[in-house]
C-alpha cells in the first residue's frame, strides 16, 4: 500500500522558515516523481514544486521560485521542502503527492495526509 | 502559470448528469493529453478519478468521464449520486514542466 506522510508542520513567523518533510512507503520510490500541492484555508489547490524520480529536473510555480527549495534522498524515501523568507499567504495545507512515473509529466496519483503550515507573528 | 477556468459551482438531481468544464490556454490543455480530475468531498485529501484527459484509475466507477477539445476539458458524472457531492478540480501540464489547478467546482447534489 502506497503511503505518503508529512512532518508535522507548524507555526511560523513571517520571514521564517521551515523545513517539510515526506517519508514514502509502499512502492519503489526512486522510480517515481514527486510534487508538493498545498490548499490555503477554504481555497482551492495549488501545485507548488516538483521533483524528478532521480532527484531533476526540479521545477516550482512562480508564487515560491527564489524562497523554496525542493529536494529528495531516495536512499532514505524522503522528500523535503525547505520554505524561507515565509509569507502569510504561505499558510496552507502541503500535501506531499506522487506522479505516476519517473518524471513530472505523469499524473498525480497518490496524495499524504497534509501537513498544516501557519505563518504569523 | 494562471489557473484554469472552472465554474465555482454545478448542481444536479440523482440520476442526472452533469459536467464540468475546465479552460485552459495554449500553454497546458492546448499543448498536452496531460489533463487530471481530482475529487475531493469535504474534510477528505484529493483522489484522482480522472488522468490524460479520459483514464479512470482502477476502481473509479464508469460514470465519471472526461473528455477535451482544443483549450477545454470537461469531466462528466452521469447517474448522479449523493456520494458524489464534493469539490472537483481539473489540473494541467504545461510548458513549463510544471501542474496548474483550476479553481475548483463545487457539485451539489439536490
């Protein structure tokens, strides 16, 4: 059974960071690319960054290029998301997702639980 | 990236069907296959019901379907049940090498 789980998240302030992290089980996962989707209180989803089965080709949406920073450790089944200079329209839930294949292009197949991320003074 | 177009809101009787339509640019629907529904009722994470604009994942009943012309795709519920009273999204690849969301549809269920 394919499982993906968050950290836990949390409270930051505005320009603060914090570091996200997705431990996957269940399939091979170096074989497979991963994205971070994340859905503000009420709102709808957004596609945040993605990350290529072997670690590239990396891409983000243009709300956080220059502040997040996607990477993996396939030796361990871990995804990160490292989030800086944090806003308040930051404040969502992020879902750690794969595709179904080695590369972005495939179709976001399995999501995690979510972690909540709040930033706020 | 701008996100596509839905409407924020369908609603149908049971047994009925309806469909959603999501509108995108030349940039993502116009230039791939490379279009995903998602549902997701309230409280719950998103499933995907619908990948490349008409595969059903195994176990998504055969009355979801998707189809797409030119910058629009449209997921299609017929046989309407209460169950299926959720928000639905549509979603893209670009040109980009990124995912853009619609805004999501809000299906209510009479």
């Amino acid at each position: 059974e394919v499982q993906l789980l968050e950290s836990a998240g949390g409270l930051v302030q505005p320009g603060g960071s914090l570091r996200l992290s997705c431990a996957a089980s269940g399939f091979s996962f170096h074989l497979y690319a991963m994205s971070w989707v994340r859905q503000a209180p009420g709102k709808g989803l957004e596609w945040v960054s993605g990350i290529g089965a072997t670690g590239g080709p990396k891409s983000y949406a243009d709300s956080v290029k220059g502040r997040f920073t996607i990477s993996r450790d396939n030796s361990d089944n871990t995804m990160f998301l490292q989030m800086s200079s944090l806003r308040a329209e930051d404040t969502a839930v992020y879902y750690c997702v794969r595709s179904a294949g080695l590369l972005l292009v495939f179709p976001l197949d399995y999501w995690g639980q979510g972690a909540p991320v709040t930033v706020s003074s | 990236q701008s996100a596509l177009t839905q409407p924020p809101s369908v609603s149908g009787s049971p047994g009925q069907s309806v469909t959603i339509a999501c509108t995108g640019t030349s940039t993502d629907v116009g230039s791939y296959d490379r279009v995903s529904w998602y549902q997701q009722p309230p409280g719950t994470v998103p499933k995907l019901i619908i990948s490349e604009v008409n595969h059903r994942p195994s176990g998504v009943p055969d009355r979801f379907s998707g189809s797409k012309s030119g910058y629009t795709a449209s997921l299609t519920i017929s046989g309407l049940q209460a169950e299926d009273e959720a928000d639905y999204y549509c979603s893209s690849y670009t040109t980009s090498s990124s995912w853009v969301f619609g805004g999501g549809t809000k299906l209510t269920v009479l």
